[in-house]
C-alpha cells in the first residue's frame, strides 16, 4: 500500500501486479467503522490488518492477485477512468474463457466486504459472481487505481471474517506464472502507461528506503469509534514486476 501511495507521489505511468505472504485484510481509506472482531483476528494473528490509499471498503487478500495503476492526466470522468482502466482486464478473462462484465449495483458502504456487491466499477460474471473489485485515489488530476483479482478464495478464512462464503467462482483454465504472464501482456497492450513504451525494472534500494518512511500511514491509525487501533504485524508485498 505504502508503495503504491509513493508510486502515485511520482507523477509517473506506472504499472505493477503483486501477491501477499500472508492474509490481509485492506481497508478502504474512507473506512472508519470496522467489525470489532476484525482487530480481534489482527491482534491473534491469523490476519494482517491495512489501510488502503484507495476508497472503498475492505478486501481480503491472499487468494487473489492485487494490481495497482498510476495514470497521469487520466479522464477526470471516474466512470469513464474506471471503463479505461479496466480493458486489460475485459480483454484477459475473455482470452481465457471466463468473460466479465461491469457490475450494476449502487455503491454503498452499509456493507463492509467490498466483494458483497458489484457496482460499476467492478467487473463481474454473467452469473452475478464478483471476480474483481477496484477502488480509486486522485491527487492532483492523477489516478491511483487499486484491484484485486480474486483466483483462490480461501472458503474458511472468508466465513471467518466477513460471516459468509466468497464469491463461487468457475476455476480459470491456467494459474500462476502462466496467469500473471497473461495478465502482463493483456495490460502492456490496454493501459494507458503503455502508450508511451514501457521499462520493467525492480525498485531500487533508495526508492525503498522512501516508501519504508511511509509505511506507518497504512499499518496504523486504523479507528475502532473514537479508538485508535494499534496493529501487531504488517504485510510484506511480494513485488511481482513494477512497470
């Protein structure tokens, strides 16, 4: 999260897919009511808990692969950013047989699972099932969007915290390095960072050094009411390739 907060700050297309070692739950920046039982989990550790740069509400992450976009001079129509945004994504589950469509719902955050619902800025199936939600953040006319591409679900873990099963989702014909590679491809022809030609390359030390003095604005300060929550972990991101 910290990362993709300081990628945004660079004023720079960027790119990047990434997993995590462990299950985390990511709050939505706007989030400020929690299940009381969530810090619960965080304190036992069978969690992480974090705060998203990015809106909406809260996303369990471990059976999924997250992507984050950074796009300068972006349509400031959020709509038509999110239609853009997502093409790669259109694009890919239709190459694998799987194809998804905008959802239709109404966003509201009376839910706090961010997959109970399909508004417009998520894709989803012809069945109604859920396989991505994104969320947005604009700084100075330039777009962070964050979504999370559900693969794995872990059944148990999601009863656990959000009292009900994930999205039954159809399994995809390929996984793994096969998947991201589709997924990379399908995005270095759609996005718009694509436009003006593409360096893939690892952060270097110093840009982690910088990214590392912001991690505590997404490990803490997370609001139970009136009451700060102090977190016992964080997530470390496997950083898959930043482009």
């Amino acid at each position: 999260m910290a990362t993709d907060a300081w990628l945004l700050g660079q004023d720079a297309p960027s790119f990047r897919l990434y997993s995590w070692a462990r299950p985390t739950l990511s709050l939505g920046f706007h989030q400020r009511s929690i299940e009381a039982h969530w810090s619960d989990l965080a304190r036992a550790g069978v969690i992480d808990l974090v705060r998203r740069p990015s809106g909406g509400r809260a996303v369990l992450h471990g059976g999924d692969i997250t992507y984050g976009l950074v796009w300068p001079g972006a349509p400031l129509e959020r709509q038509r950013a999110y239609g853009l945004a997502c093409r790669w994504l259109l694009e890919a589950f239709a190459e694998l047989g799987h194809p998804l469509q905008a959802g239709t719902q109404t966003a509201t955050m009376q839910r706090s699972n961010c997959f109970a619902s399909g508004t417009p800025a998520d894709l989803i199936h012809a069945d109604g099932a859920k396989r991505i939600g994104s969320a947005q953040l604009w700084r100075r006319g330039c777009l962070l969007q964050h979504g999370s591409i559900l693969i794995n679900p872990a059944a148990d873990l999601w009863q656990l915290v959000f009292g009900c099963p994930p999205p039954r989702l159809a399994p995809l014909p390929i996984g793994g390095s096969a998947l991201e590679s589709l997924l990379v491809q399908s995005a270095l022809r759609w996005l718009p960072a694509a436009t003006a030609g593409t360096i893939e390359r690892p952060l270097s030390g110093a840009e982690r050094a910088q990214i590392g003095a912001g991690l505590g604005n997404y490990r803490e300060g997370l609001w139970e009411g009136s009451a700060a929550v102090s977190l016992l972990a964080s997530p470390e991101a496997s950083i898959d390739r930043t482009t």
